[in-house]
C-alpha cells in the first residue's frame, strides 16, 4: 500500500555515482535542471537524454526501479502533453470536431513532456543514489555561507534528516492503528467520500498523539546527549573531495558549457 | 468457538530484497473455552501469527478455521469475524480517539451496528469489566488518564464487542509491577465470567504457567511446542535454549531440590509449592 512509493527513495547499490560527494551531485543536479530549461532543441534533448543515460549506467539502478517512480506522476505527464497539444494555436494539421492540433501544439506537447520525463528522471536520480543523511548533510554544508547571515541552516538540515528518517517508522504507526481500528470493526475501504473522509478520523487522531510523543521522545533523547544546535559541533565523517569529485566537477561544467554553446551555435 | 490452524505460512513483503517468512507450516487446534498462552523470542511470529485469527493479514498459503468456517476463504464476512474474535494489540492505548472514553469504547459495537440503549449497556458493562467506574469515568477524555488507565479503556473497547474469542498481544508490556497483576487478574476474571477463549502472548512465566491450559512455543517462524504448561517447563534446558524463562516458582523448587529438599518435579502452582515447602517444616 503506502508503503510502494519509491519516488525519493534511496536504491542500495555500489557504483562511482553512490560513492560521490553528495556536494558536487546536488549541485550536479540543481544544473542539470537549468540546463533543461537552457536547451530548446530537440538534438539539445537527445544530448541531455544520453548524458543522463551514461551517468543512470553507471549508477547500477535498474531502468525498471526509475520508471517505476515514475508511474506515479504519469498523469501530470499525460495532463501537459494534453493540454499543450490541443491549447496552443497555429498551422493546423488535425481537426476533429471541436479539437484541433496545430504543429506548433504537438512540438509544444513533445517538447514539455520530454522537459518533465528529464527533469523527473535526472532529480529522482539524486536521491536515488544518495541516502538521505547524507543528502541533507550535502546540504548543510552547501549552505553553510547562509549561516553567516544567520539563517539557521545546521537546524534547517537537522529538521530534514529527522523528517525523512522518521518517514518510515510513521508509515509503520500508521500501518498498525488502521489494524487495530480494523480490529474494531472500523471499515475504511467503503462508503462515499464524505463518510471515508469521517473514517478516516480514528487514524489521523492517534497518528498525531503518536507523532507527538515520538517528538517529544526524541527531542529529550537528544537534550540528555547535550544536543544544543550547530554552533562548535564537529562530524563523525568530515565530508572531503577525493579525486573521483573533482573529476565529477569538471565533467558537469564541461556539460553546462556545451549546453549553452549548443543553444548558441544551434 | 474452536480455532483450528492448518499449514499456515505468512512471507511479509515476498519477491522483495527485504521479503522475511514470519510463519512457517503452523499447525495446531484451540478448543472452546481454553486459556492459550503463547510464548516465544522477539521475532518469532507471535503478533504475526495472532493478526491471521480475525483476517487482518492473509495467509501466504494455509488455512484457518473457526468454527469450521474457513476465515480464509473469498467473500467471508470481514465483520461477522471481527465479532467473534476480539484482538487487543501491544501498547492498545495508542488507538484511542475519541472525546471521552465511553465514546471511544463505543466505537467497537457502533461498527457492529449495534445503537441506543443496548450500546450503552455493553459500553457500561465493558468499562466495569477492566475495573474502572462508569459514572467516574465515562466523560473524561481518554488522555488526561494513567497509562495503566488508559490500556484499560482500550481493552474495554475490544470487550465491548462482545468477542468469543478474546486475542492479547503482550497486554502487559511497559506496565508497572501493580498494574501488571490488575491487567492479568482482569483478564482471568474476564475468562471465570464469560467462559471465553482467551489467548495472550506473553513474556512472563509466571502468567503463562499460572492461567494457561495450553502454550504454543514459537521460535523462528516455527511452532516448536504444543503442550501443557507443565509439560513445557518441565523441559527447562530446552525451555532455556529457546532464549525463555522458567517461572519463579519452578526456578525456587529447584533450587531447594538441589539443595537435597524433598518436592517434586517440576512445581510450576505456587499453591503446590507453598503446601510442599510447609510439609517439610511441618
Ligand atoms: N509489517 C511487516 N513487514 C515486514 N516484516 C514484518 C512486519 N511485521 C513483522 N515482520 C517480520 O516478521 C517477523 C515476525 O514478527 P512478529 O511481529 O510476528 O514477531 P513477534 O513474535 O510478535 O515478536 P515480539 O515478541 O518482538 O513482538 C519478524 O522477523 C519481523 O521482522
Ligand atoms: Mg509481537
């Protein structure tokens, strides 16, 4: 059930792609996005599409475990593709009825559903081949600067980390109330809307009372290890390039720049 | 009602890299009426095992029968099961969610369609059952109460229903040493009153020697053992292999035994062991 969601999910493998700092693959990622939007060809997007398929090959994901996160949005990638094709006006090529398709509506169609399926893809990856500590300790780090400004980024990064990793223990509290309801006769597969939505008050009730506690458990747990903040707080992993990042820096800036000549010079 | 398990086998998340087999060919019967403990390791199977008796979980491959009915079977009545087989969860006080508690005990019998006066005499009489006073209680709000309070009041919900058979998932865990004996005391006198089947799990010897007819050992994924209490502890090397305990009372007799005191074997009745211990100094 809830529990088959793998978009933002972590895929256990061992490849170069896992072993990164997950410094250079958010930034990686982050321009991998602008580069989406910086390309307006379709050779631009067959480039970035091969880009993409080399560094998914040497991740050790399974094409299968990506596309399966992805059914999840296909209706938003069926939504854009609908709407581009029948709302743009110009050369008409197709004409039935009320609807019609011009050529600049299925270029446009084409060319956004390519854009999402890319920018889907490539986001997805990052945090497929990055555990979430780490992911948000990448962040912390990035924005370190920020905390000069006194945007309180060590708290920002620590609020993440908790959050996702106690995604799964509430999926877990969530699993064992709906049984225990449904233990008392509880019914939550029938009935219409109005009266679902009622059903589903036993649940999110000692749902929150659970997450509460957990809240209040864990913030003692990490006061009686005096856990106070950022400030003077050093790691158990110092994050440190290796080569294999500064490898990995100098092939995405060399990606960016041949994006922009492409858009210029084609 | 008579609970019959045949060859029951339950795989969680199979064809996963994370699938694990929680049951393996269980196999056993319970007749009407008896108190069933069941023991075994963290991990063995026993929550699994307990959520296949009122359908919650799907059998991989086996049977369940109660009352010959096959509980297994398409187009089984979910309801009609939930009736007949009460289960109470580990830690039951984290459902509760209504304003007060007789609401939330009414939930239960209100699911059964079951309304007006005879819904507040079963909430009444469920809320007296656990030991706590109707009139006192009945308005307050099920989170200004104690803990031990509170496991009352979820266990009343389930009793409200009127369950037949009357499942306990370690109904104990996390409770003082008082409370403790007032939950198990409770529950036996929910057993003398109505005559039920009641089955708990447990990690206390003491309660499984002193109130059951019969213990289920699990280990593994595995029924290891299907057999009296005394004939369970009187394996005591085997019962410690298992990662169990012996109760106190049998522990105590054998350490008198070896001393050269003169009781039987295996003493697993603190009655027996106080009138064999006075027959010595008598
Ligand atoms: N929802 C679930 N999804 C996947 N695996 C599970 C799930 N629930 C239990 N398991 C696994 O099944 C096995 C048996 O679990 P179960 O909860 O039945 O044990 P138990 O005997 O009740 O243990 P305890 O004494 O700790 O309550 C364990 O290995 C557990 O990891
Ligand atoms: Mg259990």
């Amino acid at each position: 059930m809830i529990r088959d969601i793998t978009l933002g999910q972590y895929y256990n493998a061992d490849s170069v792609i896992h072993r990164l700092d997950p410094r250079i693959k958010i930034i990686a990622s982050l321009l991998y996005i602008v580069e989406l939007f910086v390309v307006d060809s379709f050779i631009g997007f067959f480039y970035a599409t091969a880009a993409l398929g080399l560094v998914i090959a040497l991740s050790k994901v399974p094409l299968s475990f990506i596309f399966r996160g992805m059914k999840a949005l296909l209706i938003i990638l069926i939504f854009t593709f609908v709407i581009n094709l029948f709302m743009i006006d110009g050369t008409i090529i197709f004409k039935l009825w009320i609807f019609t398709i011009s050529k600049e509506g299925l270029y446009a169609a084409l060319f956004m559903t390519f854009r999402l399926v890319l920018l889907i893809t490539g986001t997805s990856l990052l945090t497929l081949t990055t555990k979430p500590i780490s992911l948000t300790d990448g962040l912390e780090r990035l924005l370190y600067p920020l905390s000069k400004l006194k945007v309180p980024t060590h708290e920002i990064a620590m609020m993440m980390t908790i959050a996702l990793r106690f995604i799964p223990t509430l999926l877990e509290e969530t699993d064992k109330i709906i049984k225990a309801q449904q233990a008392r006769g509880a019914d939550f597969e029938s009935g219409n809307l109005i009266n679902r939505a009622k059903n589903l008050i036993p649940i999110i009730v000692p749902l929150f009372v659970s997450a509460f506690r957990i809240a209040h458990d864990l913030a003692m747990a990490m006061e009686a290890r005096c856990y106070k903040g950022g400030e003077g707080r050093t790691r158990l992993h110092p994050m440190k390039y290796g080569k294999r990042d500064l490898v990995a820096y100098v092939l995405v800036f060399a990606f960016l720049a041949s994006i922009i000549l492409l858009r210029i010079f084609i | 009602m008579s609970i019959e398990v045949k060859n029951l086998c339950h795989v969680y998340e199979a064809g996963t890299p994370s699938e694990s087999r929680a049951l393996e060919d269980v196999s056993f019967t319970i007749e009407n009426g008896k108190f069933v403990g069941i023991v075994g390791h963290t991990g063995s199977g026993k929550s699994t095992l307990l959520q296949h008796l009122n359908g919650l979980l799907k059998p991989t491959s086996g049977q369940i029968l109660i009352d010959g009915v096959d509980i297994t079977a398409d187009g089984t009545s979910m309801l009609d099961i939930r009736k007949k087989v009460g289960l109470v969860f580990q830690y039951p006080e984290y459902q509760l969610f209504e304003e007060t508690i007789a609401k939330d005990v009414a939930f239960g019998p209100k699911n059964l369609g079951i309304e007006g006066e005879e819904l507040e005499n079963l909430v009444r009489e469920a809320i007296e059952m656990v030991g706590l006073d109707y009139e006192d209680y009945k308005d307050k709000s099920p989170f200004e109460i104690s803990g031990g309070q509170k496991r009352r009041v979820a266990i009343a919900g389930v009793l409200a229903m009127k369950p037949e058979i009357l499942i306990l998932d370690e109904p104990t865990a996390g409770l003082d040493p008082r409370a403790h004996k007032d939950v198990m005391d409770m529950i036996k006198n929910i057993h003398e009153k109505y005559h039920n089947t009641v089955i708990f799990v447990s990690h206390n010897m003491n309660d499984i020697a002193n109130l059951s007819d019969q213990v289920l050992v699990f280990a593994k994924a595995k029924l290891l053992k299907d057999a009296s209490p005394r004939e369970v502890f009187a394996m005591k090397e085997w019962v410690l292999d298992k990662d169990l305990d012996l109760p106190d009372v049998t522990n105590l007799c054998e350490a008198l035994r070896e001393k050269g005191f003169d009781l039987s074997e295996t003493i697993i009745d603190i009655d027996q062991a106080e009138k064999e211990i006075y027959d010595i100094f008598k």
